[in-house]
C-alpha cells in the first residue's frame, strides 16, 4: 500500500521531468536549425533568429537565384523564356536590385562584371533600355571620380542623374511591353516624325544613350559583301525620364529599291529612306550615355536623313550612323574598303573595327563609359 501511494506522488514529478527533458531537446534542435524560409518569397528571402527570437531579414546569395548561370548562351535563354512570365520577371528585376555597388574593392568588381554581364544580355535580347541601365549602374563611381577630377563640367554631367536610374518595379511591366512589341515586329518603314514624336512625350529626362549596332556580311570578319549581301548599321536612341519610364527608337539608313540592280555597284544611287530596325540582328555592337545636346543634334540628323537620297559608296547606312556617332563623342577608326566600282564607309569594315576595339571616346567621358557588347550568339524572344 505504501509502495502505491508512493508512485503516485511519483507520476507527476516523472511526468514533469519528461516535458522539460523534450522541450529542451525541442530547444537544442532550434539552435542547431537557425534559419527559417519564408514561403511566400520565391526569391529565396531568409529569416534568422538571434538569441532573442528576433527575425532578421537576410537575403541567400545570387548563387542561389535561377539567374545565377556562368553559361552566357543558357543564362540568356532563361532569361527569354522567363519574360512572358509575371512572376519571373519580378524575381528577375529583384536579383538585378541585390547587385548594388558593395562596400569594398572586390565586392564592387564582382557586382560591375555580372551587371555587365547583364547589360550584353539584355543587349542581345534587344531590351535596350534595360541593358543600358544596368551598364549605368557600373558607371556611377566612375563618374563620381571624373566629376571631382574635372573642373570645367559639360552639359553630359545633367543627363547622368544618378539617384533616377535605380532598377524599380516600373521595369518589370516596360520591360513585358518591349518584349512583346520586339516578338511581334513593327513596320518597317518609319521616318523622321515618328521618330521625333516617340521621344516627345512631355517628361523630364534625366539621361539619354545611344547604341552602334553593325551586322556584318560575315560575322567577326572584314568581308564588305557576300553575294547581295552587304551588311547594315543602325543606331538605337534612348531617353530616360524622371518618372522612371524610357522610350527608345532602334532605326537606319535604306535605299528604297525599286529596280533589280539600285543601290548596287553598277547602280549606286536610290531614293533614301528610314526603317524601324527594333527587330534587326545585329554583330557588333557600342553604346554610351549622351547630352542632351548631342541627342537632339542626332534628332536633326535623323531629319536631315529622312529627304536624303542613298549612295552605296558616300551616303550609306554606315555613313549615317557614323555622323551619329560623331555627335554623340564616338569615334570608329577604320571603317572603308574598296569594292567593284566603289569605296567608302562599310558595316563589314566597321564591324570589325568594333570587334577588335578601333573606337574612343571624343568628349570629356572616360573610355570605361563606353559599353562594348560581347559577341555571343543571340537567343530570340520567345
């Protein structure tokens, strides 16, 4: 009887003994497991708890992220099939803002070679805007050095507004709307007050750029024609506004060919014309943010151009947008080659002046505010 009633003051101590036992094993567990995944962050956000139980927002490593590829060719094709999709092109534009400028020397240079990276990307996918605002972003400390270090400031200094350019999420939905105009094509033929009228759209601008795009007959080679084929140059411009938004205008120089053999060798001159090139391949390509001044400059070009008649040989595709590029400060050292009953400006041999680096700068900006695409095949949007 004794041993009875002793176990039933027993239980209770036993039953107390056990539940502290478990929850300081529940409580080890939780200490060997610090992190906690927040489910409804496809981007992988973390939480981590210190020793208060207090969340801490942390944010795993890009290494983590689908966007993560050191393959270029694979990386830009999940990037294309990506941006038809809401969701994806959020998380994309999120790991695009975790590539901040960082704290030390390593971390700037790691985060400039994969936001360059990204700008040849987006090149290639021919989302301009967005690939010249990612290059942008590996400017800014540059161009800090250069303010500091030049005394006589130009007019370029107000177009490169440096708090106007972060990656947000008015990107997200411009950058849908580009995707879809680039797969559906455009017409063909435009002229100069389209042009004009795609960049008056009555907001403060805080940047322009301008891109140098060659397809070559042959890619990476100097050959000025292959059959028929001759190559073209256009020209792509841009204008950040304020608000965050850009439009731009990817567009060259043709000859309206109304005869088997116009703008041939044996038949050089034709009427001129301007075509949208939004959707054009192209090789080689050289890019870089302009002022104002050269920007509206290269609009009066443009409608100078628009009543020009084409000469294969002294008022060509080539020869446009190299005056273009003159405005804008960019010079292309070789760019002429003799054909059968002709010579002159050439995308052939001014490709191939971009490809083994025969360009500079002409103004006050360093040679590092020159974007230079790297020539790797293109993926189309799909």
């Amino acid at each position: 009887m004794k041993i009875t009633n002793q176990l039933l003051y027993f239980k209770p101590i036993l039953v107390l003994l056990i539940l502290i036992s478990s929850f300081a094993a529940h409580a080890q567990l939780s200490a060997s497991m610090p992190y906690k995944t927040s489910p409804a962050d496809s981007l992988l956000h973390l939480q981590v708890l210190d020793s208060r139980e207090t969340p801490v927002d942390y944010t795993l490593p890009a290494t983590t992220s689908v966007f993560d590829d050191e393959d270029d060719n694979s990386l830009q094709k999940t990037i294309s099939l990506n941006l038809s999709k809401s969701q994806q092109r959020k998380q994309l534009m999120g790991y695009l803002k975790q590539l901040e400028l960082g704290n030390n020397v390593a971390e700037n240079e790691k985060n400039n070679k994969a936001l360059y990276r990204f700008a040849n990307l987006f090149a290639r996918l021919k989302l301009y805007p967005l690939a010249m605002k990612c290059f942008f972003k590996t400017l800014q400390r540059e161009n800090r050095k250069t303010k500091k270090n030049t005394q006589n400031q130009t007019d370029n200094d107000e177009t490169l507004a440096m708090d106007n350019m972060a990656i947000n999420s008015k990107d997200d939905s411009l950058v849908n709307q580009q995707a879809e105009l680039i797969k559906k094509g455009k017409s063909k033929h435009t002229n100069y007050k389209r042009i004009a009228a795609t960049f008056n759209d009555n907001k403060k601008t805080v940047a322009y750029a301008l891109l140098f795009h060659v397809k070559q007959p042959v890619a990476g080679k100097p050959k000025v024609f292959v059959f028929s084929n001759t190559g073209h140059t256009f020209i792509t411009l841009i204008k950040y506004n304020a608000d965050s938004t850009y439009v731009s205008c990817s567009f060259g120089f043709y000859p309206k060919k109304e005869k088997i053999l116009f703008a041939t060798p044996w038949d050089p001159v034709s009427e001129g014309q301007l075509k949208d090139d939004a959707t054009h391949q192209w090789d080689e390509v050289v890019g870089k943010f302009i002022s104002k001044r050269s920007f509206e400059s290269i609009l009066k070009l443009t409608q100078k151009y628009n009543d020009l008649d084409y000469h294969l040989s002294n008022n060509n595709c080539t020869d446009f947008c190299l005056e273009a590029a003159g405005m804008a400060g960019l010079n292309i050292t070789n760019t002429k080659a003799k054909w059968p009953l002709g010579y002159g400006a050439n995308p052939g041999t001014t490709g191939q002046s971009l490809l083994e680096g025969d360009y500079q700068n002409t103004d006050n900006q360093p040679a590092t505010n020159l974007f230079r695409g790297l020539n790797i095949p293109a993926e189309p949007i799909k």
